[in-house]
C-alpha cells in the first residue's frame, strides 16, 4: 500500500502552484513531537539530562521544561545541543527549520564557523573558543 502523505517538496510543489492542498495529506509535526524525537536522540547518544545541560550551560530544569513543551530554547542553545549529541550540519538545518528557527547561514561569518566546525568534528567548546578568537559570540 502506497504511502499516502506528502513529503515535504511535494507540499512546496503544491504551494507555487497555487494548487488545492488536501490538509488530510500532510502529516504535519507538532512540537511536541519534535520534542520527543529530540529526547529520544539524546537519550540515544548517552546521554543524560543533566550531563547534557551542563555541557550546553543549560539548567537540567530548564531543559527538562523545554523537552516536555513548557518551555523554548534559543536558536543558540539548540545548536548547542545538536552538536553534543552528534547530528550532522544536515540534520542540524532541517531541526532548527522544524523548531522554527532559521538555518545556519553559510553567508553569516559566525554561522560559517560554526558549520565548518562541525564539518571538521569540532567540539562544543572548540566551536565557542573558535568563535570567541574572531571576536563572535558563542554559542554558550
């Protein structure tokens, strides 16, 4: 049986045509969600909520509030995290663009950085004391 949900370009297809799109079609991601999947992605790479937060300067509360949606996250604070637990500058754009952040900019000189770091396997704080030689802000 053929999937019938869009995927994501066939939905942008769909909206430079102006064509009528069948809401019933789009398998649409709440954040809570996305939350959960990025629990489960922590969970995953090892490690804990408060070993997590500390390397990202996080309160363990704060995170726990925003993973069960009380609360939100910087753009920062995410990226933070995404490093930490290991995802790729790929999964990396499309996670900020679910979280409604924007994506990492190659264009913007600390959004470079950050993307070659990551490119190169940098860690968290070999991206921050990159960024804070060139005079940018870390990302904590």
């Amino acid at each position: 049986m053929k999937n019938e949900n869009l995927d994501t370009d066939e939905i942008l297809k769909l909206i430079e045509n102006d064509l009528d799109t069948d809401d019933a079609k789009i398998d649409f991601i709440s954040q809570e969600n996305l939350r959960h999947l990025l629990s489960n992605a922590i969970n995953n790479a090892g490690y804990s909520m408060n070993k997590l937060a500390y390397e990202c300067s996080i309160s363990q509360s704060h995170l726990s509030d925003f993973l069960s949606n009380k609360k939100n996250l910087n753009r920062n604070k995410l990226i933070s995290i995404f490093i930490v637990i290991g995802y790729d500058i790929d999964n990396i754009q499309k996670s900020l663009i679910c979280f409604g952040m924007s994506p990492l900019y190659p264009r913007n000189m600390r959004d470079f950085i950050i993307m070659k770091s990551i490119k190169n396997g940098f860690s968290l704080d070999d991206i921050n004391t990159t960024l804070k030689k060139e005079g940018l802000e870390p990302l904590c």
